[in-house]
C-alpha cells in the first residue's frame, strides 16, 4: 500500500532510526540487477520512533549516500521510502458495498474509531477487494499514517534532491520482499521484523499484509541490555555475547541462553497473542501456517530452532533473496546484513517501473 502511485523506476529508501538503506535495481527476472547500493549511519537521536527530529542532518545523509554509494550508482532522483510501521495502521475491514463517492468518507469514519488520530490528522491509503464475507458487502485493506509523519518525510527527502514518488508502510515492502508474487495462492505467514528498538509483527494472508503492530518491549537492544544487566557487562560485551553465542547451549555452558530465554519466552507469547487477535479480530482469516523471521534480530543463533519447538509451530528465516537468487553471488552486501534488507529490497522491487507484478 502507497501514498500515492507512480509508474517510473525509483531508489528503494529504508528510513531506520540508526541506518539508511538504499537499493536501486534495474532489468528484471533473470536479467535483474543491482543499479546501485548504500547504506549509512545515523547518530542517535536524529530519528527517534520513525520520527525525523533533525531533518537537516537525514536530508544531508541520504545526500551522502546517494551520492557515495557502496556499490554501483543511482541512476535516478525517484524515490520509494519506508514509513514507520510504529507510526502507521493497518486495518482489514469489512465495510457495506457503496458509490465510489460515499467510499472515501465510510473509510475514514470506520478509521477514525480504530487509530488514535483525528480523521483531518492522518493520510489513508486503501485498497478493494472483490468480495467480502456476504454478497452485500466489501472486504477493504486501509493503511494510516498521521500527516506530520509523512509530511516531515517528504521534505526531508525532497531537500535531499530527490523525488518521492511513493511512501510505503514499512510491512507493506517486507512482505512484497519475503513473500514472492508465484507463491501459493493461499500462502499465510506471521511476518517478523526482529529490529533494534522494536519488533513488528505482520500477517499476510489472501495476497496481502491484513494485520500489523509493533512491540517496543522485545528488539534486539533489548536482549543485549538484558544481557548487560543480568551478567554485569559493556553494552559493547554484551552485543559480542549475543552474536556469538545466541540460543545456543554449546557455547559458553550456555549462559547467553539461560539469559535470554525470558526475553524469547515473552515473544513467543506476544506471536500467540496476536495470531488469536488475528483469528478473532480480522474477517475471513485464515489460520497462519508459518511464521517467518526477519530483521537483524533474527540472526539470534538457533532462534528458529527454539521458537518453533516453543510454539509448536513452522518457524523459518525469511529469505530476502527469494526473488533473485542469482543476485546473492554479486556479494554486494555482507551476508550478516541479509536480515536486516527486507524492507530495502522490497522497495527496491516496488521502485522497478517493469514489475511483472504490477502488470497483472
Ligand atoms: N548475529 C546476530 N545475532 C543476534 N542479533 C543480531 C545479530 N546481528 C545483528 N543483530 C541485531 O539486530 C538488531 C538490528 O536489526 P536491524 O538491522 O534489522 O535494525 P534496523 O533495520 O537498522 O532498525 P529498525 O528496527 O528501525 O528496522 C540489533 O539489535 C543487533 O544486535
Ligand atoms: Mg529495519
């Protein structure tokens, strides 16, 4: 789901609170390549939440790293940004078949009652689908996001020289990433996106992203500060800690684990929890037969492993190269980056013009 729609090739932009990330493909099936590829830094404090608290200081980053990329080019000023999942909705509803006129305001009635805005406070996407529950009504995708959100992104992006030619609700692309358009036609997955001060959580179901939400409370910094605190360690040692002995009980007696094991506990609880609000909350639900992780924090060794086991269920990493295997070979990018790229690649691919997808 975007803000608005345009048809031109365009840069992929992943707007994290500590990195950017920027892909610009070209071609495509076989013949897709990278265009070019960049990836730089935040300090602190600049962007807070997916909030952009120093716009000058992001809009001379991407200028920096669109113009120093680490691979190859970009050949263009479009851009397709991330918006922050923290900061945006997404709801499935199922609304009274009516005029295309009568739509638009039926939508951001039924809207103003689920987020925590005015309706004159939030910009909304929508997006039909052919029939809902009974003849009489139709099943609608509606994705939120407060104007001074989108707004602060569009002129930070704008004064880094570049055109935004879409914004795009952050699950919106992990999914167009993780999950490929000649999938199953009834494939279902809980989408996680493990990252540094937050996890979000999103369902894809029937074609497209019908629940989303984020945790503050389980990320990957907050398994290195229980790390820290527990055993009395740097921030720095603990982040060693975790990436090398992760949920594996071979390495070092297995401390890391038996330190973290409260922290996989509460996100084993948390996928539960929101895949019963899914099946109870969301129309016409499917039951969820995966559960796919992805994100930096999903480098957690043996994590599939543990969680699978914890909730009895299908756990897998997602594969952020599902789509161009053949790419993974050009070594662009470091291999212990993979998971954290969903959301750059899946905008990458929104942002070529010749999407097969977008011909269907
Ligand atoms: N090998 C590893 N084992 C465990 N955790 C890891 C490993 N590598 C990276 N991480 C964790 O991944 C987290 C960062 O995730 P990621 O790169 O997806 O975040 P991001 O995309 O920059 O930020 P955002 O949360 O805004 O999306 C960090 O907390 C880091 O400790
Ligand atoms: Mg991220």
């Amino acid at each position: 789901m975007s803000f608005f729609q345009n048809n031109q090739n365009a840069i992929g932009l992943d707007i994290s609170d500590l990195t950017l990330r920027a892909v610009q493909f070209k071609g495509q099936g076989r013949g897709l390549a990278f265009e070019g590829y960049g990836q730089i830094d935040v300090p602190p404090g600049i962007i807070k939440n997916g909030e952009i608290l120093e716009p000058r200081t992001v809009s001379d980053l991407i200028k920096r790293m669109i113009s120093r990329p680490s691979f190859g080019r970009f050949s263009t000023k479009n851009v397709i940004a991330s918006l922050p999942e923290r900061r945006s909705f997404i709801k499935a509803l199922e609304i009274p078949q009516i005029d295309s006129q009568q739509l638009e305001v039926t939508i951001r009635q039924e809207m103003s009652q689920h987020v925590p805005f005015s309706a004159d406070e939030i910009y909304l996407d929508w997006q039909m689908f052919k029939s809902g529950a009974s003849a009489d009504t139709s099943r609608v995708l509606i994705g939120a996001t407060p104007k001074s959100i989108v707004d602060s992104y569009i002129a930070a992006l704008e004064d880094a020289d570049l055109r935004p030619v879409s914004l795009v609700i952050e699950s919106m692309a992990i999914a167009y990433a993780l999950i490929p358009p000649n999938a199953e036609k009834n494939t279902s997955a809980m989408i996680l996106d493990i990252g540094l001060n937050r996890t979000s959580f999103l369902v894809f179901d029937q074609g497209a992203v019908r629940f989303s939400a984020s945790s503050k409370v389980i990320s990957g910094s907050a398994m290195t500060r229980l790390i820290a605190q527990k055993l009395s360690l740097s921030n720095d040692q603990a982040e060693e800690a975790k990436r090398l002995c992760g949920l594996d009980p071979t390495q070092g007696k297995a401390v890391i684990p038996k330190t973290l094991m409260p922290a996989i506990d509460q996100l084993a609880k948390q996928i539960e929890k929101f895949l019963q609000y899914y099946k109870t909350h969301v129309p016409q639900a499917n039951e969820i037969s995966q559960i796919i992780l992805a994100g930096g924090g999903a480098n957690l060794k043996n994590l599939t492993k543990v969680l699978s086991e914890k909730l009895g269920r299908k756990v897998v990493l997602g594969n952020p190269w599902c789509q161009f295997e053949h790419l993974q070979k050009t070594k662009v990018i470091p291999s212990q980056q993979y998971l954290s790229q969903p959301t750059s690649f899946g905008l990458g691919l929104l942002g070529l013009a010749n999407l097969s997808r977008k011909k269907k």
